[in-house]
C-alpha cells in the first residue's frame, strides 16, 4: 500500500510538471570551481531556493 502511494505522489508531481504547474525555485548558480562558496551561502541561510552547481 504505501510502494502505491508513492507511485500516485510521483505521477501527480510529473502531471503538475507537465502542465507548468510546478517549477523549481532556483536561487543561485555556481561554477564547479565555486562549491565552497556555495557552501558559504547556504549556511549563512541566504538561499531563497536551491542552489545549482553547474558543470
């Protein structure tokens, strides 16, 4: 029963996806090089959203 619950939440998740209903916040990007100063804001608590780190 719960394996099925997660499967329905999953489906859900990819139907609001689809439809542009649900996107990602993401506040910051960050070079590969940059991690530690990625690492730096977050734990300063700055992030409004996720931080992406690009390769």
């Amino acid at each position: 029963m719960v394996e099925a619950l997660k499967k329905d939440d999953v489906a859900r998740l990819t139907e609001l996806i689809e439809a542009g209903k649900l996107r990602p916040v993401i506040d910051r990007r960050y070079p590969l090089r940059e991690v530690p100063e990625s690492l730096r804001y977050l734990e300063a608590g700055h992030a409004k959203g996720k931080v992406v780190i690009t390769m």
